[in-house]
C-alpha cells in the first residue's frame, strides 16, 4: 500500500508539472501568434493560425488514443497468453479504424 501511495504523489507532482508545462506554452504560444499577426501579411497569418489549430486536434487525437491504448494494455496483463494475442489482433485493427476515422474527420476540419 506504501509503494502505490509513493506512486500516485509521484504521479501528481508530474500531473502538476505538466500543467505547469502547459501554461508557459500557451503564454508563449499567443505571444508567437501576436507577433506572427504583427508581421505577416493577413493571408500567411490565417495559415499560420489554422496549422496551430490542427496541430492542436491531431495532438489531442493522438494523446487521447495513447490513453486508450494503455487501458487496453493494462486489461491484457491479466490474460492468458494465448487470448492476449488474439484480443491484441483485434485490439490493433480496432485502434488502426479509429485512428483513420478520427484523423479524417480533423482533415474535413469537423
């Protein structure tokens, strides 16, 4: 019980530190985007905001399927050897079908 107890303090010190993370990037993202705005021309300043946007879906894509990838993995542990490489077939196909949707829903810009 000690050792999970050191891992979620642990785990909250870097929860802390990449929210942390997040603002300092934000602060430095507007400032980058003020001056992008400052200096180009409207029409490169439009493509520069709409690369930041999808950069910003495709991130959150991605971040969210990684959370759900290792929910799946830590669901394989438990399994006999045998059902893990089947479920893990599955588990990939399904993953790869999600992925393909999503990312083309960001592409359609939905």
């Amino acid at each position: 019980m000690m050792r999970l107890d050191r891992k979620l303090v642990v785990l909250r010190a870097e929860q802390e530190a990449v929210r942390e993370e997040g603002e300092v990037n934000e602060t430095l993202g507007a400032r980058v985007a003020t001056r992008v705005s400052a200096v180009a021309r409207p029409p490169e300043a439009s493509k520069y905001r709409n690369h930041v946007e999808e950069v910003g879906k495709i991130t959150s894509l991605l971040l969210g399927l990684s959370g759900r990838l290792a929910r799946a993995e830590n669901a394989l542990y438990g399994m006999p050897a045998d059902h893990v490489e089947r479920v893990s077939m599955k588990l990939l196909v399904f993953l790869q079908t999600l992925f393909s949707r999503q990312l083309k829903l960001i592409i359609r810009g939905i």
